[in-house]
C-alpha cells in the first residue's frame, strides 16, 4: 500500500482520495495505530466511518492516517479484547 494505493483524506464527513498522492503507510502498520489505540482505551463504542478508519463517534477520526478497511477488524479485536480482559 504504501507509496502505491491512492491516499485518502476524511473531509466534510466522507472519505476522498487526495489527488496525486499516495499511501503513506502499509496496511500492518494502520492495523497497529488501531490495535494500540484498543489497548490504550478499550473496544467500547469503536467502530469504523464508511468502512474506513476508526471513531467512538462515528464522525470523527481517532487517527486521520488509517484507511485500511476497519469494519471486520475491529470485530477481531472487540472478540480478542472482551477475551483477555477476563
């Protein structure tokens, strides 16, 4: 992904790619910013915007630079948190 996939930017509540820019990290490294982010402050309300990236909200970005597709991952870790946590 990185240097090769379209770079995507959260603007005005959607998601858009950047003209002639690229990806700026590869897909194991926003799955880290999002696993970092679930040991630091827990799974509850995480959820993705449109697939993409990460928010308690729904609306807003916890980290800008993650567009790796979220929705199936954060089920992953919401089954592995709710298992350690025990």
């Amino acid at each position: 992904m990185k240097g090769k996939g379209a770079k995507y930017e959260f603007k005005d509540g959607a998601w858009s790619t950047v003209p002639d820019a690229k990806c700026e990290k590869e897909w194991y490294e926003q799955a880290k910013i999002i696993t970092d982010y679930v040991l630091a402050n827990g799974i509850e309300g995480l959820r993705s915007i449109n697939g993409q990236g990460i928010s308690k909200d729904g609306a807003t970005l916890i980290d800008a630079g993650v567009t790796v597709k979220t929705d199936a991952y954060i089920e992953v870790l919401k089954k592995l948190y709710n298992n350690f946590k025990k």
